[in-house]
C-alpha cells in the first residue's frame, strides 16, 4: 500500500523525479566508472612489470625510460651499444636480461626487437606458427593479429617511428610466422621479431654510425652478410650483432642486487638505471591525483543530489499536507506517515542508484569500444568490483538521509491544527 501510495505521488511529478534520479545517477556513474578504470589500470601496470627488476637504458628520464620499455606508451631515452646486453648477462647479481630494440610500428602497435624470452617472460603460447628463425620474421600478439587480420604467411611493411603514419619501409617487409594467445599483458598488443630485424628493415646491420637513434643513413649494402644469415639460431637470436639496443630488461639475481646494481649501471656512461616498481608508484601516484580529483567531482554530484532530494520532499510535503491529514483521519498512524516519506525518499535513491551503476558500466563499455587505450586496459562494460557495493550503499544512505527531515516533519503534524486552519 505504501509503495503503491510513494510511486503514486513520484509519477504525479514526472519532472522533478527525473531530475533527482538523473542527478544522482550522475554522481554514481562517475565513482563507477572511476573504479573500473583505476583498477584496471593497476592491474595492468602491474602484471605488464611482473618479474622486471631493473631497466637499463640511455641516459634520460627513468619514468620515460619505464614507460617505453616496459608499457610501451612512451618515446624511447635513446640506444645503448650492443655489447651492454651480454656485460650485464654475465653479470653475477643478475639473473636474466631480454634485450629490447624500439623504433618501428604497424599502425598503432609497435614493433619490438627481442629474444623468445621476452614472450616467454609473459607466459605467451602459440595459437599457431612458431618463433621467428630468420630476419624479417615476426609474431604477432593476440591483439595485433585481431585488430590487423594478419595472419601466418602474411607479408607487411613496418613503419619508421613509433606514432602510426610514419613511412613504410617497404622494401624490407615483414613475414609473419606466428600469432601468440592472450595473455592479458603488453606481449597482446607488440609485434615481435629478432633484433637484427629492426636493423635489416632500415636497410643495415652494421656500420650505421653513431646508433644514437637506431636509424642512421644508408651505409653499405649488406649483401656481404647473406653468408651469416644461413647459420642464425632457431632460437631467435642471430649470429650477426646489431650496433644497438633500446633497453636492457634486468631480474636479480639475489635481493643485494637492488641495492648494488642500480648505482653500478648509473655510474656507467652513457646507461641509466630505473626500478619499475619505484617508476609505477610515481606513476599511480600521479594518476591518483587526477582520480581523486573526479572521484571527488562524483561525490559532489551525490551531495547535490542529495540536497535536491531533500527539497523537493521538503515542498512536496507542504503541497500535501492535506492529503497526509486525511491519511491521519483514515487511521493511519504518524509513523505510517514517516514511513511514507521515508519509502518516497528510498525510492528515489534506489532509482537513481541502480540507473548510476548502468550508467558507469555503459560508460566504460563504450570507452572501450571507441579508446585503443581503454580497450588495451580490458576494460569492459560486464566487470563488476566489490566496491561498487559500498557505492550503492552510500548513494541508498544518501537518499535517506535527506528524506529523514521531511519524514520527521510529516510524522509531527498536527491534524486536528491542520483541519482547523482549513489548509
């Protein structure tokens, strides 16, 4: 009957209702959205850096050299010559390091020069094709055989420079051997080949001068090295040594390594050290202030909607104080009045709450659809977080709180003063 009653008087005020209930979907569709993409987001810095201890790189911005190197997001600090990779291999406090060279792409995604370990780093498995034997070889991440179409035997030209649109380098195309499955990490969204593939597509292996940014003048014809090509490893690794790579990725051997490396790399010209896991708090903390900042916007929104609420219940009250006397007259009780109020208010913050919540995750579906970067963060519409619930519950509170005053008014009502006055 109560329910019945409270849905009456809110379609008597179609407007009003709507207004209320959309202003604070709003708020809640912002802390929603918020949610998803703040976790998302830490979770994919997270499981991108899994297991990299260190990153050596050119001198330069560590936060730059982080972002190029393991997210792949940024332009890199430059090259470090060749022979870095196997000083640091050797190196007693470390355990591992996967060379990286960057300075191609196809379309929006890049194309890494590397080893097998660094797919293998990631847990990658071959949906089909194999690694890449050869210069000029490559596999393809999940993500870049979806969005691309390529597929194994397939031929493409990679692009000079990280941004898409750059020239192709069309005469020394690329071949693709294999596609990794999904691994929900960086490796979806890179085309991988050998190192000395990056070289050959510029059109050299060697002698390229300085190597200060990986993509020197035409020098001499490399036709010479046809003899070397035959004896490359099916590792991936080749017998040829290119003058220069990107980035050095680093797991320690021994936790004194975090400690005696870092200086060590850093004391040695021309490389520079930088820790992911110090980079990436940097990062989030930067992050957070901007989330902070909006997640703040979106309880504003809540406190407005809230206060909104309250007078619009308020003024309702006061056009049906005559109905709530005849209520009284009829037996109905003043807590059978407050509770009326009370409902009215609930369902209006249910409403508005339940509308929010669709309204976040709509949101973030289609920023997924029309953002490469939201949809490389998973993003999806269908993801709930358990925090959403302490969402819910504070905008439901919200509702209440501001239906409690006009609530408490209609419960103190005097009727018989009421009837008397004749308004």
């Amino acid at each position: 009957m109560l329910i019945e009653l409270s849905l009456a008087y809110l379609r008597e005020r179609p407007l009003i209702t709507a207004l209320n209930t959309l202003l604070l979907a709003l708020g809640v569709g912002v802390i929603v959205l918020l949610l998803l993409v703040s976790e998302r987001l830490e979770q994919r810095l997270t499981r991108d850096a899994a297991g990299i201890d260190l990153v050596i790189g050119a001198k330069g911005s560590p936060l730059q050299l982080i972002l190029s190197s393991v997210y792949h997001v940024d332009i890199p600090t430059g090259n470090i010559p060749f022979e870095e990779v196997e000083r640091w291999r050797h190196h007693d406090l470390v355990e591992a390091v996967i060379p990286l060279a960057l300075g191609d792409s196809l379309g929006s995604f890049r194309i890494v020069g590397s080893e097998p370990a660094y797919p293998e780093h990631y847990g990658a498995e071959f949906a089909e094709g194999r690694y890449w034997q050869a210069p000029l070889e490559a596999v393809l991440g999940a993500s870049v055989a979806a969005k691309t179409g390529l597929a194994v035997g397939d031929r493409f030209a990679g692009n000079h420079g990280l941004a898409p649109g750059g020239p192709a380098h069309a005469d020394h195309p690329y071949t693709v051997v294999g596609i990794l499955t999904p691994t929900g990490s960086i490796i979806d969204r890179l085309v991988l080949t050998g190192i000395d593939s990056i070289w050959r597509s510029h059109g050299l292996i060697d002698d390229i001068g300085d190597g200060d940014d990986g993509h020197g003048d035409a020098g001499p014809d490399v036709d010479h090295h046809e003899e070397d090509t035959a004896a490359e490893a099916s590792s991936g690794k080749s017998t040829l040594s290119p003058p220069a790579v990107t980035a050095l990725l680093v797991t320690y051997r021994t936790p004194l390594a975090a400690v005696q490396l870092p200086p060590l790399v850093n004391r040695t010209p021309g490389l520079q050290a930088a820790a992911p896991a110090w980079e990436m708090a940097r990062l989030l903390a930067l992050i957070g202030v901007g989330v902070n900042t909006l997640r703040g916007f979106g309880l504003v929104l809540m406190a407005a909607a809230a206060l909104s609420l309250f007078v619009a219940l308020t003024t309702a009250l006061q056009a049906r104080r005559h109905d709530l006397a005849v209520m009284r007259t009829l037996g109905a009780s003043p807590g059978t009045l407050w509770r009326q109020l009370l409902l009215e208010g609930a369902l209006l913050a249910a409403l508005g709450t339940v509308l929010g919540v669709l309204l976040g995750h709509v949101a973030a579906g289609l920023l997924a659809l029309v953002s490469p970067d939201a949809e490389a963060l998973g993003l999806r519409s269908l993801h709930i977080r358990v925090e959403e619930l302490y969402v819910v519950a504070l905008a439901l509170l919200t509702g209440l709180a501001a239906a409690m005053i006009p609530a408490l008014q209609a419960y103190r009502t005097d009727i018989v003063r009421l009837l008397a006055s004749g308004r």
